[in-house]
C-alpha cells in the first residue's frame, strides 16, 4: 500500500503507478458522507423545523432607460443631412419615426403627412406644415403631439384618431375641418382662423374625450366647436365671428369662461344632451343659448343684441341662475317651451316683444327684474310688451319687479296656474296682472303703481286671488268679466280708488 501521507503516487497491486484521472481516490466514501448529510438535513427539518440558510439572491441589474429619439429638420438646410441639431434633415418625412421628438426650424413643410405612434413634432420658430386640394395635411392614427407650429390648407387640416396633444398651434385655410377628433383631445394655447363659412373649426366625433383651454376661433366658420355623441371640457374659449360657437349634440359638455361675439347663428346650442355652462357672454347671434331636450345648469350667462331670444329652451330640465339679457329681440329674454326649470336671478333689460315667455312644462322664478319691455310691432299686436306672458303652464314667481313696460307685468292664459309672491309693478302700461282662459293666478304682497288701466284685469273664466296688495290706479284696483265667468277674491287691500261693485269681486 502506498504512503500518502509521504506523497508517495499511488500504485497498483504490481506496483505500476496509476494515471491521474482528477477523480477522488475512494469515490463510495465522498458519495456516503454526502448522503449522510443529506440526510442530517431531512431530519433536522422534521424534528425541529430548522431549514438551512437559502444562498443569498443578487438582483437583477437596472434596466436603463430608452434615450428618446431626438431628430431636427430645417426645410432651407441642403439635402444629405443626418437628423441632427448640426446636419438636419431637410424633409420631415425623413425625421418620422415611432416615438421620435422631432423639432423644426423655421420653413415651409409640404404634406401630407401620416403620423407614427408616439411622435412629438416641435416647431422652432415660424414653421408652416400646409397641404394643397382635397387632403388631410397631417393624419395622427396613434398617439402623437404638435407643438409651436402652423397647419395650413387642405380640406381637413388634421384628424386625429388616436389621442392626441396640441399645445400652441394655428389653423389656418382649410375648407371642411379644421381638426377631427375621435379619442382623447388635449388642445391649449391654439387658435384656428376661418375663411370658409361651411368650415368646422373643432369637430369631435362620437367617442371623443376632449379638453381644451385657452382656444380662439375668428373668421367664418359655420361652427367653432361641432360634438355629436362626445365629451367636451372647456375653458378660456373666444369665438369671434364663427355662426355658431358651441353646436352639441347627443353630448356631455362643461364650460367654463366662454365668449361669443359676431355670429348669426345661436351662440351656443345643445340637444339631446347635458351642459354645465358658467361665466358665458353672447353678443349679437340669433339666440344666446338654445336648447332642446337637454339638461342644463347655467350660471352667469349674459346675451346681447341677440335678434330672437337671450335664452330659449324646448323640453329642457335644470337651473338658470344669475342671468342677464339685453336688448334681446322678438321672442324675448327668455323663451321657456315644455321645460322644467328654476330660474333664479334674472335681470331682463330691452326686451322686444316680452321679458319671459312660458308655455307649457313648470318653472320656478325667483329674484326677477324685467325693465323696459316693449311691444313686437311686428308680431301682429299679440305679443305687446308683457313682463311676464304665461300660458298653459305652472309658475311659481317670488320678489319679482316689472318696470316700464307697454304690456301687462304678468299676464296668465291659456289655463295658466301662477302663484306669484312679492310682486311690484311700476308703470305697466296695461296693467299690473291680467288672467283670462281658465288662468289662476294667486297674488301675495302686490304693489302696482303707474298703470293706465286697471291694476288687475280678470277677463273671460279668469281667476286672481289676491292678498296683501297696495294698489295705486288711475281708472280702478281691479276690473272683472263676471258675466264671463271671471273670479276674484281680496284679503288686505289698500288703494287710492274703491274697489266698484260687482257680482264676482269678493273681500275675504
């Protein structure tokens, strides 16, 4: 046996050395230490729960982030150039690419352009991307963005199907659309000249989620703002000239700070959708705000010169508060059809026609102030200058002052159920209240000075039941057609003239 211990090499039974092979002399015993380890382990675990320490884990290295692609073009740069800040591009299509930033010096860029998914166009200065005849100049059918740059020309000037931001943009000459929209429309900062009258300036298509803020429109467009079927959010917005500022149907809207001047058509209307409108001004349109069929909460609004209605609405539900209407035309300062509505800090000045029309549906005044009403010499004598002209509906009137009109303060036909509370009439011409056809009007805490007829006129099966009235006449308090089937009933009145006999005027 050989001596390991003297580093003999080991030997065969005839003592010829064996050959190194790298394999343990006595492999069984490596092999059975090994197994009784294993086992050692195995039993510590099921006898006392102890698990032998796990072999520390390294984490992975941090992924690095992508470099974003950065391109320059400068449409007067020579051609050969390789994208960059010192050797640009000279064509923007050569800059294209999936989520590249390009940016642009100042130029002219011929369209029209498709634009790939995350891209950022920045412009540098007076840059112009403009198209010529029946195209779309730039089309975004993924995300992308448009910064600091012109778009110019083509029938549509850009159509966004994919989500899209534009920061500082302006559109110019197009004649259809200026921008489509049908996803996520991010727009600040931007303005989109008119200059054909059938042009949309901002038309969102069904499904369109848009915000916008500070956006002016100017020129001729048939309509600044065009949603079917869409989601607007909007601030800051001036439209100078565009028929039509807000056209909205089947959509949701909120907006806030708007200004509408020079149209013909109705600054702002809404169907068959809701509107939450605040801080408005319309001047010089056929309607300041029509709608149909819509849910509206309105607060601050003001029309001018408007040449139909300050406010008209047909079926519409919810608030009006803090409304001013001036030198409004035939159909009044506000024309309410088949709605249900409140209505409260209304100031009505120069009206044609009528301060507020109601047929039909119910409404709710409050803190009312109409001045200045006078006749529609042109409506064929039927409409002659009323404060308030109610017919076949229910209204509840309180604090409401009617001065200075041709007509009648309040006038209830056509079966009109009206209660009306602290009511002052100066110097209505016919009359402070007059109730005919089936019309019952409750009167509580009256006062009517400057009339030429009587205070009250109760004209065919017309009822007014009056209380607390302070009357100052210069024919009589109150007239009534008893053979017509008119009724009257007077709890507390005082006047300057005795009330005349008569057959149906009972003092309760």
């Amino acid at each position: 046996m050989s001596d390991q211990r003297n580093g003999a090499p080991d030997q065969d039974r005839a003592g010829t050395p064996r050959k190194s092979t790298g394999v343990p002399a006595n492999p069984d015993r490596k092999a059975r230490s090994s197994d009784r380890r294993c086992w050692a382990a195995v039993v510590g675990v099921l006898v006392c729960g102890c698990v032998p320490a796990a072999a520390p884990v390294v984490a992975p290295p941090p992924l690095l982030a992508k470099a974003a692609l950065e391109r320059w073009v400068d449409a007067s740069a020579p051609t050969g150039g390789d994208g960059s800040s010192a050797h640009p591009f000279k064509r923007l299509g050569d800059a294209l690419a999936p989520d590249a930033i390009v940016h642009l010096r100042s130029g002219l860029y011929a369209g029209p352009w498709v634009l790939p998914a995350g891209a950022r166009l920045i412009g540098h200065g007076e840059v112009v991307l403009f198209g010529e005849g029946e195209v779309t100049v730039v089309t975004a059918p993924e995300a992308a963005s448009l910064e600091a740059l012109s778009v110019q020309g083509g029938f549509l000037g850009m159509r966004a199907i994919g989500p899209v931001t534009l920061r500082r943009v302006h559109f110019s000459g197009h004649r259809r659309v200026a921008l489509e929209a049908g996803a996520a429309l991010t727009l600040e900062d931007s303005v989109f000249d008119g200059s054909v009258s059938e042009t949309r300036g901002v038309q969102l298509t069904k499904g369109a989620v848009a915000k916008l803020k500070k956006v002016r429109f100017v020129g001729a467009f048939a309509r600044a703002i065009d949603a079917v079927a869409a989601q607007l959010d909007a601030e800051d917005v001036q439209s100078e000239g565009p028929a039509q500022a807000l056209h909205l149907e089947q959509s949701q809207a909120q907006v806030r700070r708007l200004t509408v001047a020079g149209g013909s058509g109705p600054g702002v209307f809404v169907a068959e959708g809701a509107l939450n409108l605040s801080d408005a001004s319309v001047n010089g349109h056929e309607y300041g705000l029509s709608a149909r069929k819509a849910a509206l909460t309105v607060v601050r609004f003001s029309s001018k010169r408007v040449q139909l209605a300050g406010i008209a609405t047909v079926q519409c539900t919810g608030s009006l508060s803090e409304i001013q209407t001036e030198q409004s035309g035939s159909y009044g300062g506000l024309q309410l059809l088949e709605s249900v509505l409140k209505v409260k800090g209304l100031k009505v000045r120069q009206a044609r026609s009528m301060g507020v029309f109601v047929r039909l549906g119910e409404v709710k005044l409050e803190d009312v102030t109409i001045e200045q009403v006078r006749g529609d010499r042109d409506g064929g004598g039927e409409n002659g200058g009323d404060g308030l002209h109610l017919r076949d509906a229910d209204v509840e009137v309180t604090n409401v002052i009617v001065r200075d009109v041709e007509g009648v303060g309040v006038f209830a036909t056509k079966g009109a159920q009206v209660e009306v509370t602290k009511f002052a009439c100066e110097r209505c011409r016919i009359g402070a209240v007059v109730s005919e056809l089936a019309s019952v009007v409750t009167l509580k805490g009256l006062i009517s000075r400057g009339g030429e007829g009587p205070a009250i006129a109760v004209l065919e099966q017309g009822t007014v039941k009056l209380e607390d009235a302070d009357i100052t006449a210069v024919q009589v308090p109150i007239w009534a057609e008893c053979d017509q089937g008119a009724r009257v009933t007077v709890k507390r009145m005082k006047s300057n003239l005795a009330l005349p006999p008569s057959g149906c005027i009972a003092r309760d």
